[in-house]
C-alpha cells in the first residue's frame, strides 16, 4: 500500500512518545505536524528537527489534527477522553491511532487502570463515531525513538482496529519506520490486553535495565 505521501499528525507531539514518532515518521520522509495544546511550544519542539533538514511542524493540536492525513492521539490518559471529544469535528473521516497506555504507578511499579469503554482505543472510538479508530505503537520506547545513535527501532508494532483498510494503513506506516512491521492483532475489542501489556515490558525493562519491545515468530 502506497503510504508515502500522508501527512502524520501528533496530538501531544511535544511530549516523549510523541516527539519520538514524530522524527521517525519525518526520518521516512513524511511531513509531520506536532501538536501541543500550546502552538508555541510545538512549534519550539518543531524547530531543532526542523533545523536538521526534517519535515516538521508545530501547530496547536486543532491544527495539527486538521493539516493532517492520520493522527496519532500520544497524551496522557487522563486528558484522552476530553481532547478526543473537543477534537471530533477536525477528525471526521480521519484515521486516528490511539497509542495511548492506561497505567497507574505505585511502590511496586505500574499497572493497567481501568476503562469504561474496555481500554483507551475503545474510548477513542466511542468519543469519535465519525472517525476510523486503529489502536498501535504501544509498545515503543520513546528513548529509542529520540536517541540519534540508533538507527533501527526493531520491534513490531501491533495493529488492532475495525476497519480493515484502516489498520492495513497503519500497519504499511508502521514499516515506513526503519526496523519496524505492522501487525494485524485483532478487533478494537482486543485492545485492553495490547494496552496493558506494556505494564509488563516496563517491569522487563526496569529489572534489565533495557528498552525492551516486542517481535511475533512465525509471521
């Protein structure tokens, strides 16, 4: 599938899964629009990849979600549901991929919260009826994405969604990223124990001091 020309926009494009995407995704020579609910500070983490030769550009996260051909949703669970709803309008019809991870941290470490809707991808979907929800990109770590040194992220990147077109979309972007591949993973209604699992690779990572992600055999 021909994804080469789509434009990717980030909302929360300024914080560290978000901005790491967003320079891979440039890196593969798409233009990127990140997206803050600030348009300043967005443009300000726009500048330094702009100023790298990278196509990149910082716009509140409206704009961002207008000037844009997919949109990944990378914010905090906590303001998902809130900024999806306030956003409904600039994504109709839009390709949205939700990464977002419900997670809550105590003295012994992370664990998958509780979503009405079944997990954040279902929310999503709930919160935007006219827009085609794929859940994706859960599972990478966001130093990877930033560290300069690294030029392969390999891991593979899980794809669930509703709309066969759509996650087929996603999982050709997800291989436009030197060493990643999209994998289909199921419905939208399997996204809980996707979203949740990365509980478990940060456990991984913190005991072995790595940025650990995740490779299906036999596909």
């Amino acid at each position: 599938m021909d994804v080469e020309s789509l434009v990717v926009g980030i909302l929360g494009g300024t914080g560290p899964q978000g901005a790491g995407l967003g320079r891979r995704f440039a890196m593969a020579g798409h233009r990127v629009v990140l997206g803050s609910r600030s348009a300043q500070r967005a443009v300000a983490a726009a500048e330094p990849l702009r100023a790298a030769g990278l196509p990149v550009d910082g716009a509140d996260n409206s704009g961002a979600a207008r000037q844009s051909d997919v949109v990944i949703v990378a914010v905090p669970y906590d303001g998902h549901a809130d900024l999806l709803r306030g956003l409904a309008g600039e994504l109709e019809g839009k390709i949205v991929v939700d990464c977002v991870n419900p997670l809550g941290f105590d003295k012994q470490g992370s664990f998958p919260l509780a979503v009405p809707e079944g997990s954040a991808a279902q929310q999503a979907a709930a919160v935007l009826p006219a827009s085609r929800v794929v859940a994706a990109f859960h599972h990478v770590s966001a130093v990877l994405l930033a560290d300069e040194t690294v030029e392969q992220v390999d891991t593979d990147i899980l794809v669930l969604g509703d709309d066969r077109e759509a996650t087929d979309i996603v999982q050709a972007l997800a291989g436009r990223i030197a060493g990643m591949r999209g994998i289909y993973a199921g419905r939208l209604r399997n996204a809980f124990q996707v979203e949740a699992l990365t509980a478990n690779l940060i456990s991984v990572n913190r005991r072995y001091k790595a940025h650990a992600g995740l490779r299906i055999t036999d596909v």
